[in-house]
C-alpha cells in the first residue's frame, strides 16, 4: 500500500494538518476514511497496533495516546512510509509528552520548544485567512492559547465564523478556509500591539522564558490564557521587569503587620504570602535557565530579613516555612532540605515528636534561618538543583 499523493511536511506544521492535507491529496472524503483504511491496514502489519492510530483528528497527536504513546509512534512510523517520508519529519509535528515540569503542571514539547500542557487549545484553532492563502496548512503556533495574533500579517487570528457565531477549528471542519458550517473564514481584525509583541517573541529564541512566565502570570494574577486583555496585562505587568511584582510583595507584608492575629513565629509563611514559593516554579521548566520570579522573591525576603533583624518580639522574618518552600528558596530538593536538618544546618522551630515522620509541608523552620543559610552559600554556576550536603 502507497499514497498516491505524496504530501511534504512543513517543519512547523501539526500533524494534524499534515494528516489533513494527505487525506484531501489523495481524495478521501475526510480523514476518518482514510483513518479507517489506516486502522485495518496497520493491523494487518502488527497487530499490536489495533486501535494505535486515532480515526479522530482532534486526538492523532502523540501525546494524547497516554500510556499506549509507545503504539502511537510505532504506528506513525508505517504511516511515514506510506506517504514517502521519514518517520522523523512526522514525529518533529507531534507534540511530544515530557518528564520536565513547569511547577506541578505537565510539559509538552517540540522542536526543542518546551510549553505547559494547558498552554495548548483543546478546542478552537483560529487561523490566519492570509497565511493559509499563501500556503495551506496549520503551523504549531496557532495551537498555543497565547498566540492571537499572526505575526507575519499584523492580523488577529480569526476566531468565530461570522456565519454561524461558533468557534472555529480544522480539525473538525476538515477544512482550512471554511468553518463547520460551510462559511468561508473571514479575514480578522488589525492586531493589537501587545498581542503582536508575544506573537513575535514566540517565535524568537527566548520563547522558552516566556511560555514560563505567562504560566506564571495567570497563577498569580488569576487571569486565563483566553482572556482577550491576557496579552495586554502581561505586557503592561514586564515593561519594568519586576519592579511592580516586588511592590507587590512589599504591600502584602505591610498588610500582613496590619491584620495580624497570631504572633509571626506562629504563622506560617503561606498564611501570609499564600503559594507564592510553590507558584513560582511555573516560571521555569527543569533547568532551561536561571528562574527570574524565584531570584526576585529571595531578593525580596532578604531584604525583608535584613529590615526585620532578630528582636525579643516576633517579626515577619520569624515566619514559619516548610521543607518545601525552603527546597525553593535554597534552589535545591527537599531531600537536601531534610539532610540539611539531620546534619544540623537547619534547627527545627520544635523538636520533633519521637518515630514522627516529617513531612514536607509541615512548618519546620524559621524564614530568618532558612535565608541566612541561603547566603551562606554561593550561588550555583550551573542551572542544576543546589547539593549542599554529599548524599549517604
């Protein structure tokens, strides 16, 4: 078996659109038909491939196989050879599952670019009538929530067919240039600048920053991707680097002095500054470079610390944290948190309690202490998790 019509990928094209455009070249009705042709032919070729290949274009990425993405690429592997190409070209379309994190949300990646997993659309793919035009196929950057604007035309990507007023996506239509409805895409509006600012550093070699930080600036900020001033807000909160966020912090401690209950070496840390540490992770994958909110919070607190020195009566600086949030802070693990403590680099605020076992979010030490050993250490050179102590 052989396609007749031999499709070229795009180096920046889904594959989902790759799959598309050589169901059309080839003259199936849609892809489910070629799907279902697909389906019968690659279990005639291994069996262990039944039900590998989705017959649903919205789901023929890799990383939506789940725990049978192994079967998926052995079966995208046969499709390669069918449509004349090498199996690599098709799986470089595939967003690829990764154990790198952003914080505790699930990373995807391709061609080297490292995204989070919700920066991805689950439904509606809006499009450039202009670029489609001029070649017809889907490039990756329409798939990330937070590209809204082509950055090649000046336009904003064309979202809801002004026929029916629903959201539009190839993947369902089948078509490039016609909504569900039949309704042939209109052109969109002239684009917005900050819009077209984030469209153009997505496309520059520090992309990788950035999908970090707009991860970490919807967490703190409580604002979606989808939000039409997203691009607007995110622009407006960096164009002094972080300048407002250290206004930020500093307002919260003063409110915290105000509306305090409890003595500060009775409160937790995140009683005061919430997840903040937790948060901050967002801003940067595994070690693709050193991460700007996190040095700008231990910034902050050491300032903080150094304003609030030890006195009779309890200050923000006696604030409680656990072994988590000090694992940020000494841009380490919690492990090396914990043989900090056994090696007696870290005291705990009380002993604990025999055959207790410690865990990582239990308030152990004092915010004071915790920055001080920070200190007392150099900085790393490299991006790797810090080993203050050699392991056992």
């Amino acid at each position: 078996m052989q396609f007749l019509s031999q499709a070229t990928p795009y180096p920046d094209e889904t594959i989902e659109s790759y799959l598309l455009r050589l169901s059309q070249d080839n003259g199936y009705l849609g892809f489910a038909d070629m799907a279902d042709i697909l389906w019968d032919w690659l279990v005639t070729q291994d069996h262990e491939l039944e039900g590998a290949f989705s017959n649903e274009l919205q789901s023929v990425d890799v990383y939506k196989a789940s725990q049978s993405s192994n079967f998926r690429v052995r079966a995208l592997r046969l499709v390669a050879q069918l449509a004349g190409v090498e199996a690599s070209e098709l799986l470089n379309l595939c967003w690829l599952r990764s154990n790198t994190q952003f914080g505790v949300i699930t990373a995807v990646a391709r061609s080297g670019l490292l995204v989070p997993r919700q920066l991805l659309r689950k439904s509606n793919i809006p499009v450039c009538t202009e670029c489609l035009k001029q070649e017809v196929y889907v490039p990756y950057l329409w798939h990330l929530k937070v590209y809204k604007a082509c950055h090649k035309h000046n336009r904003q990507l064309t979202k809801i067919c002004r026929q029916c007023n629903t959201e539009i996506d190839y993947r369902v239509s089948e078509a490039f240039l016609e909504c569900e409805c039949g309704a042939a895409i209109k052109q969109g509006p002239k684009a917005s600048q900050a819009d077209l600012k984030l469209a153009s550093a997505l496309t520059s070699t520090a992309d990788a920053k950035l999908v970090g930080l707009m991860a970490w600036f919807s967490q703190w900020q409580s604002i979606s991707f989808d939000d039409d001033e997203f691009s607007e807000l995110f622009v407006s909160y960096f164009s002094n680097g972080l300048s407002g966020f250290q206004d930020e912090l500093s307002n919260i401690a003063e409110l915290a002095k105000i509306k305090q209950l409890r003595p500060f070496n009775h409160t937790p840390f995140n009683d005061v500054f919430g997840s903040l540490l937790k948060d901050s992770k967002l801003a940067c994958a595994g070690s693709q470079g050193y991460n700007t909110v996190q040095l700008a919070i231990i910034a902050f607190l050491t300032k903080l610390v150094e304003q609030n020195p030890k006195k009779k009566h309890p200050n923000l600086s006696d604030l409680l944290i656990s072994m988590l949030d000090a694992a940020v802070i000494l841009g380490t693990n919690t492990e090396q948190v914990f043989r900090l403590y056994e090696e007696g680099f870290l005291a705990a605020v009380q002993p604990p309690k025999k055959n207790t076992f410690l865990k990582p979010s239990d308030n152990l030490f004092y915010l004071r202490q915790v920055i001080e050993l920070q200190q007392s250490f150099a900085p790393s050179i490299s991006n790797k998790p810090q080993q203050f102590v050699p392991p056992w």
